[in-house]
C-alpha cells in the first residue's frame, strides 16, 4: 500500500470508496487524458462521474476561474452578483421552464434536496415517488428517495417515499413485454398507486439513470406519467445531475425525450456545468420556486469564481456544438463496443446514447449480475491506460463509459479498442 492510501485509510471514513485494487492519485490532466502521480497517462472514459464535462483544463474556463477570483472569490447570496444573475438567465432560458426561477447549490444533492423541500413546501405533503434502481444524492432527504439500496444506508427519512416501476427496461416483472406495453403497464401501475395515495407531493426520477447503471425506459414513458401526475395534481422534477447539457447527444436535457407532455414542473442539474467546479442548481416555475414562506440563503451556491467557470463552460458548450459531437462520436462509441462486446458471454447488455454508455455483466448461465467481472474489466482497462466507472443496482454489474463531451474519433476508437481487450480478457 503506497503511503497515500495508507494515510487516507487512517483519516478518511471506511465507506468512502477507492477504485482499484492498487488506487491512483490523479495529479493533473489535459483534454480527455489525465496522468497519475507515476506520470501514466490514462485516457479518460469518466470524467470525475460525469463532471469534467467538456474537457480538462480548458483554457477557457481555467482563464475565467483564474480572472474573477483576481477580482473577488466569494460575497454570498446576500450581494448582487453578476456571474450568478448571468448564468442564471441562460440556464432558465434553456430549461423550457417557463417563467423559470434559478437557484444555485453546490451539488447535485443539495439540488435535489431543494428541489424535494419547494415539492412538499408548495403540496404540503412529504408523500413522494421515486423510480426503482435510483440515485439522487448523499444527504438524509435524497438518499430517503435513492431506491438503490447499495447508496441507502439507513431506512430513516424525512419523507414517505413510494417507488415506482419503469425506469429499467430490461429486468423486472415488465422486461418481456414491448415497449408500448411496457409504457402501459408502468402507467397501470402509477395509477393504481396514486389510487391508495393522499396529496401526493412530487415524482423525482432520473431521465437515464446515472448511478444506477445508465438505465432508462421507452422514450414518451415519463410523458405518460405526467398525464397521471397532472390529473393528481403531483409535480414532476427530472433529476439532470448526469443527463443534462447533452450528454445524450439526442437532446440538451434528458427530458425531451419525454417532451409530449412538454417541460417538468422543476429540473436539477450540476455535475457537468462547471466542469469540475462545485455547482449545482434547481430550475422551477416562478410560482413554485417562491413558495417558501421563510427566509433562506446560499453561502456558497452562486459563488463568482464558480458561476464564472459555468458562464465560459457553456459558452464552450454552445459554440462547439458538443451535444452535436455527444451525438456523432458517441454513436460510433456505441456501435464500437457492442462489436467488441459481442461473442463475451458475460456481456448482457450494451445500452445508452450520446456518451452515457452502459455496459451490464451478468452470468450467461443464471443471468446473475457478476460484479466481480465488472470489477476486473475496469482494472484491465486502468492497465491498458483507459479509465471507466461502475454502477448498476446493489451489485454494481454495469460498467459506465461517460468520456467529455469533446471526444474525438481517434480517442473513441482507442477507447473502443482498450475496453474489447479488457472484456475478452475475461
């Protein structure tokens, strides 16, 4: 055990989780690569989760950074600030939100934490649905929602949580059933729930499910939903934290794939925005976002330095069309690895879209999840100079390829090549 790891095993908590058998102290990076404190280079399938969203040290947003916090690092929500009150006005406008409301958090939790306090504040219950296999956060309110047991740690919560079916395509009593029945069903089963329900406050589910493996339902199900939700007069919140900015290449937010039955009520976002800057944020129409009826403030959501780093993130984003390259590479990307996947026996599945890929191991025998398989693809693959994620449900089976939005094709191809090496070596 190199002295790193031995000093913070002796300070940090046991349940903060290190990847790899030997872990890696990641010392700087630049476009899609990283180098560890070895001086390896890895080319980078995973971005910090998902939150080096564009590339690594972009100039752009490094030169941002560094200017405003030459001018003034932090002053809190109670001073006019002009980077917060900028960015604001381009993430409502993007949101289809209409008449949006913008506040900023630090994190995706803390997003989704606000997002559950406006939900029951606004329908004065504590009553809300979550979707089966989710994750929306560490704090004692989100992980109270969170219905992936491997990132629930306690059955206390604030809030009565109901959990739906839906949102895993290929497991569950539905798996068998088409896409228009299994839309159907999930409908039948929502309302037969809110039937046996009172004044249910909100739905919040991830339009792809991040944590959870990169899962999502029939494009329209969430639009189904809302249907439903509207008759009960239930608000729907799309969790974006990982499928927001266009990610998914196909659409800027996860929710248009769902848009039949137009924006959410509220959308959460971070992760990407700041390109590995702390921000977090809610979206909600005006009259939602201003129900409170006490006083409340962020010491550090809507910091400068930070909101500065979004504004040129963004910018970047817009101007290089990345969702356009999102789409483009990461559809080669896709096609690449359920080419090198096919003939391995452990592969189950390989699904997602845009550059949020998932790949499920399983047993071909049983059809068992087989994390230990999982857990030795993502160790060759840090070998051979690729590094990936994990996730799925409690036996985090699926592998996570979820490189910048900025991927070349050269890059996707070598990425490809690394990862068919590491599942044939099983």
């Amino acid at each position: 055990m190199n002295s790193l790891h031995a000093r913070h095993r002796a300070v940090l908590p046991d349940w903060l989780a290190l990847y790899y058998d030997r872990p890696i102290e990641i010392t700087h990076g630049e476009g899609r690569h990283v180098w560890d404190a070895d001086g390896r280079r890895y080319l980078d399938f995973f971005g910090g989760i998902l939150t080096t969203m564009t590339a690594h040290a972009l100039p752009e947003v490094t030169k941002a950074i560094a200017e405003q916090a030459g001018r003034i690092v932090h002053s809190s929500t109670l001073y006019l600030n002009r980077p917060m009150v900028e960015l604001a006005e381009r993430i409502a406008t993007l949101s289809g939100i209409p008449d949006a409301r913008v506040f900023f958090t630090t994190s995706g939790t803390e997003a989704n934490d606000t997002a559950l306090l406006l939900a029951t504040a606004y329908r004065g219950s504590n009553q809300v649905l979550a979707m089966r296999n989710s994750y929306h956060g560490r704090s004692f309110s989100t992980v109270g929602v969170t219905g992936n047991s491997a990132w629930s740690p306690t059955g206390l919560s604030p809030l009565q949580t109901l959990y739906l079916h839906g949102a895993v395509r290929t497991r569950g009593p539905f798996a068998g059933l088409t896409d228009e029945r299994f839309t159907e069903a999930a409908v039948a089963d929502l309302e037969d729930l809110l039937g046996h329900t009172h004044r249910t406050a909100a739905l919040l589910a991830e339009p792809v499910q991040g944590v959870g493996g990169f899962t999502s339902p029939p494009d329209g199900l969430y639009a189904a939903f809302r249907k439903v939700l509207d008759r009960h007069g239930v608000l729907w919140i799309s969790d974006e934290v990982q499928t927001g900015w266009g990610r998914t290449g196909d659409h800027f937010w996860g929710w248009q794939a769902h848009a039949q039955a137009g924006p959410p009520d509220m959308l959460t976002f971070a992760k990407g925005i700041g390109n590995g800057m702390s921000i977090g944020g809610v979206v909600a129409r005006a009259e939602i976002m201003n129900c409170l009826d006490a006083n409340s403030i962020s010491t550090f959501g809507g910091s400068p330095v930070t909101m500065a780093a979004g504004l040129a993130n963004l910018t970047y984003l817009l101007d290089h069309d990345l969702q356009g390259n999102a789409r483009r590479v990461g559809g080669l990307l896709i096609e690449r690895i359920r080419a090198a996947a096919a003939g391995v026996g452990l592969v189950r599945e390989v699904r997602g879209r845009g550059l949020m890929i998932g790949i499920e191991l399983a047993d071909p025998a049983t059809g068992r999840a087989a994390p230990e398989a999982a857990s030795a693809v993502l160790e060759s693959a840090r070998e051979h100079g690729l590094l990936i994620g994990k996730g799925g449900g409690h036996d985090t089976s699926a592998l996570r390829v979820a490189p910048p939005l900025s991927l070349t094709v050269a890059e996707a191809e070598e990425g490809a090549a690394i990862l068919e090496q590491a599942l044939r070596s099983l």
